[in-house]
C-alpha cells in the first residue's frame, strides 16, 4: 500500500482538494478494502459470495456475446 499525497497550493479551493482525495482513494480501492476488512466473514460465506459473482458475471457475458452474435 502507499500513500496518497495531494499537493495544492493556497489558492487550491478545499472542495476540488476533498474530491481529488476521493478520486484517488476509488482508484487505489481503498474503501473496498476498508468495507471488506470491517467485518469477520467465514471462509465458507467468502466462498459462496465468490462464487455468486462468477456466476453473475458470467450470465452477464454469456448475454452480450448472444446479443452481438445476431
């Protein structure tokens, strides 16, 4: 992990500072990580959450790759 660093000068205005912070927190996936470590889940719950997003991802892609064939 490394650290995130904005540099703004005085005339920066906080708001444009605050949402470029947020950019970059989404874009290294820091809130995924902090939501995914504030709780405990069993491994059996981890794998069958792991398992329903394959699934969903691919009926997801089974259902473009029919729709572009015709």
């Amino acid at each position: 992990m490394s650290t995130i660093q904005i540099f703004i000068d005085e005339r920066f205005p906080a708001e444009k500072a605050i949402k470029k912070f947020k950019r970059l927190c989404d874009a290294y996936g820091i809130v995924k990580e902090y939501r995914a470590r504030s709780e405990y889940k069993k491994p059996s719950v981890k794998m069958k959450e792991k398992l329903e997003n394959a699934d969903k991802r691919r009926r997801k892609n089974d259902g473009r790759t029919r729709s572009s064939k015709y």
